[in-house]
C-alpha cells in the first residue's frame, strides 16, 4: 500500500451545516448565526429536517405555521422537525382523508429557543414550544411543550429531569444569556463551560 494513502487522515463521518448560512425557507426564522445540524449526510436540514413545511411566504389569506429558531441550538443527526399546515387532518371528521382543503389544520408556530440540544432521531411534533436549554434526548417524540432547561425522552416524551435546580434556572433565565452580543458571548464561553451559574452571574454583573 502507498505510503502516502496510510498517512493520509481519514474523512470523519461527522459532518454539520450552520443553518442560518443554508436555510432559504421564509417560513424558518434563525436567530444568530451558530445553531448547526450535525452530520448532514442526509441532504441537509431544510430538506431533511424540517418535514411539510411549505416555502412559499405565508399571507394573511393563506398562513402557514411557522418555525423559530433560537442561537446555539444543536440539532443531532436525523432527527425531525414535524410543521403543520397541510398534513394536519381532522380526527374530528368520520374520514381523515383529505379530499380537500378543509381536511387539513393548521397546528400553530413550533418555537426552539436559544441553547437547546436536539438528540438524534429525535421528533419534535407540530406546535411545540421548546424552552431555553432544553434537551430532548436521543429518539424522543416531543408532543408537549418543554420548559426550560428541563431534559426530556421517551415516546412520547416525558420529564426525565432539570439541568439544574429551579432557583439556578430562574437565575439562568433572568441573565438573558443568549441577548448578548455573539462576540460577547462567544469570549465568556470558558465561564459557561461550568455549572457555576453564580459565578457566571457576578462577572456579567461586573462586566
């Protein structure tokens, strides 16, 4: 074998986009620039991870749900982002067939807020609402809302845990960590690699 192959580094089949560089959807809305997709062997995540959501703007005469999207989220690979819109059908009616238009329901807008972890394969379903630092764990069906910093899993998904205590996530939340400058971020990230949310707190304070 030629030397020069043996030294040569293998490509890792850990590959991530940040999105607010590839997504073009109108209807996807990203704060910031660093949420990414990890491992985007898949197409990508607009045409991947973001099921049935339409790419025309949405009008006052024909909306359609749409998709937030806060700074510094991580979505792990494959897992799925499920929008309403036109394949909501009516389990109200005797047939869910959708003959027409009437048959599909709209689900409302699908918030991710800033600092959530999205695990692989995991779903998120039409409507939800997840808080800041959320975690939805690996293979989760997400049907509720996730308060922040809570840790979720399961089909469908239930409360595993908090990330933290409640008074430290009340401390968290009132910092309004992720309305800080992306550069000013970005230089605090050695404090936020610490669950010392205290000292975090002082140094803001301070600086």
């Amino acid at each position: 074998m030629d030397t020069a192959q043996i030294n040569t580094p293998l490509k890792h089949w850990c590959e991530f986009e940040f999105i607010s560089k590839t997504v073009k959807n109108p209807n996807i809305h990203i704060k910031g620039n660093y949420s990414y997709y990890s491992a985007y062997w898949d197409q990508g995540f607009e045409r991947c991870v973001v099921r049935y959501l339409h790419d025309k703007p949405s009008t006052q005469e024909k909306p359609i749900d749409q998709l937030y999207i806060g700074n510094f989220v991580c979505f792990g690979a494959e897992c799925v982002i499920m929008m309403g819109g036109n394949q909501l059908h009516r389990p109200d009616w005797i047939s869910t067939f959708p003959f027409d238009t009437r048959s599909f329901l709209p689900a409302g807008d699908t918030v991710i807020a800033d600092g959530c972890w999205i695990g692989s394969r995991a779903m998120i379903m039409q409507g939800v609402k997840l808080g800041e630092g959320a975690v939805i764990a690996t293979g989760a069906v997400v049907t509720q809302d996730v308060p922040a910093y809570a840790i979720v899993g399961g089909v469908p998904a239930k409360l595993i845990n908090y990330r933290f205590p409640q008074e430290q996530i009340e401390k968290l939340l009132a910092l309004k960590l992720y309305d800080l400058d992306e550069k000013k971020f970005l230089k605090i990230r050695d404090l936020l690699q610490t669950n010392n949310i205290d000292q975090l707190a002082y140094f803001l304070k301070e600086n």
